[in-house]
C-alpha cells in the first residue's frame, strides 16, 4: 500500500523520530499494532517532539484513564513543555488535548473539529475527534466533523479510503445503511486492509440481521484476524451474529478465542457482552462469567469510561458476585466526589446522571427488584447513548430487559 499522508509535518524532529511517528500513526490508522508502545523512546530522546506525548495523552484518555493517573499529567505537562518548539497547528493539538485530559470530551472534540476546518488533511485530528464522538455517543457530530476532510480529500487517494471508512460508520450509525455500506465498500476499493471500514460494514449488517452477508464479511481465513487492536471485536461481531442465529455452540466457542486481561478493559467488555447475549437466548456459558467478573475486579480504569461501568455491571448482575457492593460503592463515592467539587468535567455530569443510576438498575435486573430496574432502565433511554459506544453494543441494555428468564438469580 503507498504510504499515507497524515497531513501534520513535525517541527524540526529528528530522523529517527519521523519514523517513529509515521510507524505509530500507521498502526494506529490500520489497527496493526500498539502504537504507543513505538513512539515512547522518542518521546524521551527528542525534546522537540511534542506530538509524541499529546498522541500518547489523547490515547490514554480514551482508552479510559483518570483525569489523575500519574502518566496522562506528565505527558499533557510535557506538550506544554515543548509547544514554543512546535508549529501553530501543532500547538491547537496541545490545547485540545489539555481540555480532554479534563474529561471534557465535547469540548476537546470542537478544538479538534477547528483544527480539521483549517487544515483538512490532518488525519490525526480528524480520527480523534471521530473517537470522542464514538466515546460520548454523538452520532451527529461524527458526521459533520468528517466533511471538511472529505470534501478536501483527492479523489480515489489512500486517505479518502480512510475518511471513507469513518464515514461509513458514521452513516451508519445515524442509521443511514445504505450510505454507510456504498462508503464502507468504496473504501474496501481504495484498500481492501481498512479495518475500520470492515468494521462498519459488520455494524451495518448487525443492525440489518444481515447474517449471511457479516459471517461473509467476517470469514475467519480473512486479513482482520491479524489486526491485533481490533480483531477481538470483530470476533465479538462474528459472534452476535451466530447468537443472533442460535448457533450458540459456535458463539461459545469464539468466547474462548478471547485473549485479554485487566489492561484490556475493551476487551472485556465485549466478553461480557457477548456471554449476557447468549445467555439471553438460553445459551449455558458454564463458568466463563468468573473469569470475566475476576479480571473486572483487577481492573483499575473503573469509574472513569461509563460505557466499562455498564458492562462490569454486567458480569457482576450475572454472577451474584458480591464485587457488586464493592463497585457500587466506589461508583457512588466517585460520584460524591465529583458533585462536591467547584469544577465538574462533562464525564462527571455522564456519571451523575447516567452512569450510576443505569449501573445501579443493572445489577437489580437479575433479582427480586427486576420489575423496579426495568423502569429505571426505561426512564433512562433518551440518555443512554451519552455512555458512548455503538447502537450495536448498546443493544444489550434493550436486550436485557426484553429477555424474561433474566430473572431472580439462581
């Protein structure tokens, strides 16, 4: 594949840490790798490189780290550092991810949203802001933050066969299938590798029941399986599909591909996702939920990504685990918390008044209390996509107050 352009030149870097930077951003792009794991020796060794750690900041956050955690305050401080070296374009990266370091998601996506309006082809800004909207469920904005890019892209380019493929998702996600799927296959015609592309392809045939067309798409002999930072997902899809069938024996089977631990909260949740499904359509997981609620209970970005709350709520509704008093109680101090101080991030406002009161009807949902947690899930609804996520993964909220057996537990 010809290389990618990312529309952002670093300010007087060093050779090594060009190469670096173009290593990270292509697996970051392709979802080949770790692409942190790449930048941080240039990160230390290139007193220049600002963008180093504003990457490894936004990553961060997004992959559900405390506003406190000791690594995202020393990058954001370390940007700060080096801004006088940098480029202006540079320099607004900085500034939007010092706002998302706060946890306010929103806001830090209009900076980045500014960015893209000035300058079109940087395609860093511009997956960024498309995974803050994914992260706060803003479906809209996806959208219109993707135009400017797209309408600046050349035609039949390797970067608008990626533009494409968020497109596809966004379509998609405003429930716009045909779109979605004629941008996600024009996509796959620029570069049959986009994972991301293939990734909104599966969505559009999850929210269509398209069976034969996604278990086409996600036939395990294809490329996807190596792209290491999203094949578990795509397994997950594959696996909804089958469950969605009853193949539930090939469902169960694919739970047992999982890989993960308490670093891979992500993970995690689509296990526990996809052990509730099949559950819900009277499927015998056996002991596979103890293996998920003991990573749960290893798991240190609690309370900080709504979207892992909803989902550790689920393995501990499953289970009957007594972890659940635990989480509950951590939840409601961090809650606390946050309402006591003089400045609340938009993150604290999700958790005030969506987080916790869905997490606390979750774990009810298996008791005696199931009729009092299906209201409260229901009073919710007009909410729920502020825990971020996909329609699709959000489905099992809907899932599991539409399934009977989901009773007193056993």
């Amino acid at each position: 594949m010809p290389a990618l352009h990312y529309g952002l030149r670093l300010s007087a870097s060093q050779a090594s840490t060009s190469t670096a930077w173009r290593e990270a951003l292509d697996g970051f792009f392709l979802l080949l790798a770790d692409p942190i794991s790449v930048i941080g020796d240039a990160i230390e060794s290139d007193h220049l490189f600002a963008m180093g750690p504003v990457f490894r900041a936004a990553y961060s956050v997004l992959s559900g780290a405390p506003t406190t955690s000791p690594q995202l305050v020393a990058d954001v401080a370390l940007a700060q550092r080096r801004r006088g070296n940098v480029s202006e374009q540079e320099q607004r990266h900085i500034d939007a991810v010092a706002v998302l370091a706060g946890h306010n998601f929103t806001a830090a996506a209009a900076l980045w949203d500014s960015i893209i309006r000035d300058h079109p082809d940087d395609l860093l800004a511009v997956r960024i802001a498309h995974d803050i909207y994914l992260h706060v469920g803003n479906d809209a904005a996806k959208l219109v933050s993707l135009t400017p890019a797209v309408e600046a892209a050349s035609a039949s380019s390797q970067e608008l066969g990626l533009l494409k493929g968020m497109l596809a998702f966004a379509y998609e996600e405003l429930g716009r299938y045909d779109e979605a799927e004629r941008e996600g296959r024009e996509a796959l015609a620029i570069n049959d590798g986009d994972i991301w592309a293939v990734h909104a392809l599966s969505h559009v045939f999850e929210m269509q029941g398209r069976s034969a067309d996604s278990l086409l798409l996600l036939d395990p002999t294809e490329r996807w399986t190596r792209h290491d930072l999203l094949a578990n997902h795509l397994w997950w899809h594959r696996a909804i599909r089958l469950t969605a069938d009853r193949r539930l024996d090939e469902a169960i089977a694919i739970t047992d591909r999982f890989e993960f631990d308490e670093s891979m909260a992500f993970t995690l949740c689509d296990y526990s996702s996809l052990l509730w499904r099949i559950e819900a359509q009277g499927g015998d997981v056996g002991d596979r939920w103890n293996r998920a609620v003991s990573t749960w209970d290893k798991v240190a970005a609690r309370h900080t990504n709504a979207f892992l709350d909803l989902h550790a709520a689920l393995a501990l509704a499953a289970t009957a685990s007594p972890s659940a008093i635990a989480w509950q109680r951590s939840l409601s101090e961090r809650v606390d918390l946050a309402s006591a101080a003089a400045q609340q991030s938009e993150n604290d406002d999700i958790f005030r008044e969506v987080a916790k009161p869905l997490v606390d009807a979750v774990l009810g949902l298996r008791t005696a209390d199931r009729a009092k947690s299906i209201e409260r899930i229901k009073a919710l609804e007009p909410a729920l996509h502020r825990i971020g996520g996909s329609r699709a993964q959000r489905q099992v909220v809907d899932l599991s107050i539409e399934t009977p057996h989901f009773g007193v537990q056993k």
